[in-house]
C-alpha cells in the first residue's frame, strides 16, 4: 500500500513536466486521465484510512482534510480547465501549487512531515540573520549608488551603472552568489581601481560572514527541531 502510494504521488507531480506549459507535451486528454486516476487512488486511500479508524478521530485529523480539500480542487481546476479549452480560452493550472499536499499529509509520509515541520520550526528563528544580512544588502547598495551613480559609468553592454537603487540591489544580491564576480565591478574598475576595495569589502562581509553564519543557524536550529521531532 505505501508503495502504491507513493508511486501515484510521484505520478501526480510529474505531470507538470508534460502539462502545458511542458517540456514534453503530452495530450490534454492523457495527462488528465492519469491526474484523475491519481486522484481516485487517493481517494481510495483516504476511504480505506477511514474504515479503520474512528469517526471522530478521522474528521479531527487536518492531514484528512487537507487531502480532501486537495482532491476537491484539483477535481474542479481540471473541469474548468478542460471546458475552457473546448471554448479555445487561453488559462493555467493553477491547482498544481496544492499537489505536494498529497506527499506531506498522507499517513505514509510521516518522515516527510517531521522533515518539514523542522523546517517550518526553523524559519522564524533564522529570519534575525536574514533581516541583518538584507540590512547589509540595502546599506552597500545605498553606498554603491552615493560612490558610482553620479559618475555617469556604463556596463559594457552601454547600460546606466548603478543609478537605480532598485537594481544596484539585486546586482549586489548575485553578487553574493559571486555568479556576476568581477563583471558587475568592472566599470567601477576601470574608472578608478581603488573601487574594487568596496566590492572586496562587500564580499568579505556577506558572502564569507553573512553566508556562513546564515548557515550555521540554519544547520543548528534544524538539526534541533529534528532531534525533537524524531524524540532525542
């Protein structure tokens, strides 16, 4: 029973490769044929917990809920769906977002669950780090667009360099990935080379200290959580 299930779930969420808009399409009417075969396989599954368990102990339970809220929706996006495409009314799916409520809250999952609900324990207790890392971020944009944005640079494509507040921080942000190192200092470079200090200083502070301390917490507070979660 738990591979069967398992197997339908993985279905299930697989059909977003070959649903419009897909990397291999497939035929409206195959791909929902194979929704509502998962569908009824869940509905199934749900029936079955239900014989072998209390009345009020399944309508208690969120996780039953959750999954028959979930068929419900995804039942009524996929007729809306199929009728408007007989009208040639151009609409999306937008019941896909609620499918991996079928891999959370089966009975099966329960090692999922306890995996997500250390995750969900530790997103409050790392928001102090994020909020003082974007700190960062917004003080050195502000910095860059006082240092470079009345100086009238351009990128090599011709473009405006840093004047808009705006982009100058996404830029900063990728560039604490290092995915736009040492691209977006080149104009900054060639204007005057003591520039690059401010852009080693940045990589200093919130890639190599922000970054790791964001990890360290995030490292410590889950590896908590799931001790708790798995009882020690």
């Amino acid at each position: 029973m738990r591979t069967a299930t398992y197997f339908f779930i993985f279905l299930n969420l697989s059909l977003a490769v070959f649903e419009e808009p897909a990397v291999y399409p497939l035929p409206f009417l195959v791909t929902s044929v194979l929704e509502v075969l998962c569908l009824l396989v869940f509905f199934g599954r749900l029936t079955h917990f239900a014989k072998v368990t209390h009345r009020s102990v399944f309508w208690k339970d969120t996780k039953n809920i959750c999954i028959m809220v979930a068929i419900l929706l995804s039942l009524t996006d996929l007729a809306i769906y199929g009728v408007l495409r007989i009208y040639d009314v151009r609409s999306i799916r937008w019941s896909r977002i609620v499918r991996p409520i079928f891999l959370i809250n089966f009975a099966e999952s329960r090692q999922i669950r306890r995996a997500f609900r250390s995750i969900r324990n530790t997103l409050p207790e790392i928001t102090y780090v994020f909020l003082l890392f974007m700190f960062s971020l917004l003080m050195f944009s502000l910095m860059a667009l006082k240092l470079f944005g009345e100086r009238n640079l351009q990128t090599a494509e011709g473009l405006p360099y840093f004047r808009n507040y705006l982009e100058i921080v996404f830029d900063l942000y990728v560039l604490v990935t290092t995915a736009n190192s040492p691209d977006v200092m080149m104009p900054a470079f060639d204007f005057s080379s003591w520039y690059a200090l401010f852009f080693i200083a940045f990589v200093i502070v919130n890639t190599y200290i922000f970054m790791s301390l964001f990890l360290a917490v995030v490292y410590n507070n889950y590896k908590k959580h799931l001790k708790v979660g798995f009882g020690g």
